[in-house]
C-alpha cells in the first residue's frame, strides 16, 4: 500500500477535516400526534406505535 513521501502539514491536514461536519439528525413532527421523530421511523406515543401519521399497533394491557 502506497505511503506519503513527506509529512503533510497540520494546515494542510485540518483543512482537509474542515469539510467533515456535524449534521442535523432528521426530525419531523408528526402531523397526527404533534410528536418530534425520527423520519422514516416509527415512534411509541400514548402507548399507540405510528408510522407515517397512522396507528400500526397498540400496546397489550396485561
């Protein structure tokens, strides 16, 4: 595997990292509920599981 000549210099290193950045987590607010989530996920609320605004399954009351 090819290895560097020379040593890059800590300029040059952390303007190359500069580009790697922190991004938002995708959240949405669920227009049903009005519950912040995970888009594409599905999310527990008042012990009903949603998935795109719709109920998907309730919890069993033991």
């Amino acid at each position: 595997m090819p290895n560097p000549k020379r040593r890059h210099s800590k300029a040059r290193t952390r303007s190359r990292r500069a580009h790697f950045k922190a991004q938002e987590s995708g959240l949405t607010t669920c227009p049903t509920t009005g519950e912040v989530h995970l888009t594409h996920r599905a999310y527990w609320h008042n012990g009903k599981l949603y998935y795109k605004g719709k109920v998907v399954m309730e919890k069993a009351t033991a």
